[in-house]
C-alpha cells in the first residue's frame, strides 16, 4: 500500500518543493493551501489538491475530513504567513490571521495528526519554523513572535513524545527564502525583501533529509546558523536592532 501524506502551504515555495520530493519517494498526496494551485512546478501527478484557509478550526476541520480514513505516514506542515511594517501601524485582522495561521492553526493540526500516528505508531512530520523565532523581530513583530512559539512548541511535543519511537518530528528553520513570502507580508521595499534569498528547493532538501534521517532540528544555510547562535548570546536589544535594519520599511533603498 502506498504511503501516504500531507504537504501544507503546498501551492508554491518550500510547499511545493516538499511535494516533489515526497511524490518522488512514492508517497500518494494530499497538498494544502490557502492560494490557488496556478504555479504548473506545483504540479504533481495524481495528488489531490485542496484550497482551505488553515488560519481556522473550521478550516483545519475541513482538511482533516479531506484525509478521511486513511492512514498518515507524513506530515509537512508548512503553511504561514508574515507580515511587515509597524505593529502600531498594522490592523488587527491582518495581525490576528498571522498567529491564527501560524500558531492555531498549526498547533491544532499538528494536535489532531499526532495523535493518530501515536495510535498508528508510527508517522513522520515535519514542521516549517524560522530562524526569525531566535531573534527580535522589529517590523516584523507579530511574525517573529510566532515562528518563536513554533520553534518552541515543537521542541516540547518532541520531548513528550520521546518515548514513542515511531514518530519523528522536525522543525526546518530557514532564513530568507525566495518565494512570495515577503510580497504577500507588504515587505517588497525592505532591505530583506529586496536582498538575496536561498532557494526554496535547496531549503526543502535539507528539511526533508534531516525529516528522514530523524534529526530534531535543522537550519538550513550556514549563515543562518550563524545568525541563530549569535542571537543566543546577545542582548535582545542587538538583534531587535539588526532585525530593523533589515526590516524597517523603506530599508531597501538605503
């Protein structure tokens, strides 16, 4: 029987770079996402496709009766927003769908898949965080914050679900990555959203190498792993600072 899996924030970017490479290892697909599947890269042969806001319990419920009855061998859960700018600037709408998205949503999916494969025994998840969790994010405050509940949430379900050796769970903290992450966040005039980015292919192999190698954690980039460790030792006020340089709107034509 073949495996079977489900890829969120799947209809570009690290999502749909994941599903390559799940279909490639023969798993059957279920891809997730909030935007149309208009991208052909996104493409693949035979999975099926659904457009869900996961920024809702309605709409998480909606993915979780798409799945059916079936068995989950894999979960990527990937989808998330940002957004840029002032938080004194930002409406409440837009923040609020950021955490819903990326903290509700996420937590509650992750919640429901979980306890089917501790039932099952088995099962594999890979979770999308962001070095964004290890710093102070000026001008992108709300998004920081929740990659930081992310990073964390994760690192504790881990660890209560050491004892069931049949499931791993990663978290793949990236950097930049070039997709449309900063245009739809209101960040294209920034220093980050203008500067140069990883591909979201590479940063999808190195997730899901470590997903199958069952490592807990990977950062995906060297320089990202110096900015992480650096963040681990430095007063917050510092990379608040740096953070803003990068982030303040209008940063990207200095």
């Amino acid at each position: 029987m073949a495996k079977f899996g489900i890829i969120t924030g799947a209809s570009s970017g690290i999502g749909a770079q994941l599903a390559k490479l799940a279909s490639a290892d023969g798993y059957e697909l279920l891809l997730v996402a909030d935007t149309p599947f208009v991208d052909p890269a996104a493409g693949i042969a035979g999975a099926e496709t659904l457009e869900v806001d996961l920024s809702t319990i309605e709409g998480v419920d909606r993915l979780l009766g798409a799945i059916g009855e079936r068995h989950i061998d894999l979960l990527c859960a990937n989808a998330g927003h940002g957004l840029g700018g002032a938080f004194l600037d930002q409406d409440i709408a837009e923040w609020r769908h950021v955490i819903d998205t990326n903290v509700t949503g996420t937590a509650y999916l992750l919640q429901k898949v979980l306890k089917q494969m501790v039932t099952q025994g088995e099962g594999k998840v890979l979770v999308t965080g962001s070095i964004a969790g290890w710093m102070p994010g000026s001008f992108s405050a709300v998004y920081n914050g929740s990659k930081a509940f992310v990073d964390n949430f994760t690192a504790a379900i881990r660890n209560e679900l050491k004892d069931h050796k049949g499931i791993t769970l990663t978290t793949l903290e990236p950097g930049p990555v070039e997709t449309n992450f900063f245009h739809r966040a209101g960040m294209d005039d920034t220093k980050v959203g203008q500067g140069e980015k990883a591909d979201p292919a590479d940063v999808a192999k190195d997730g899901w190498d470590a997903l199958n190698a069952g490592k807990d954690t990977i950062i995906s980039g060297w320089m990202n792993k110096l900015q992480v460790a650096a963040a681990g030792v430095l007063p917050q006020s510092v990379p608040a600072q740096m953070h803003r340089g990068m982030a303040e709107p209008g940063s990207g034509d200095a």
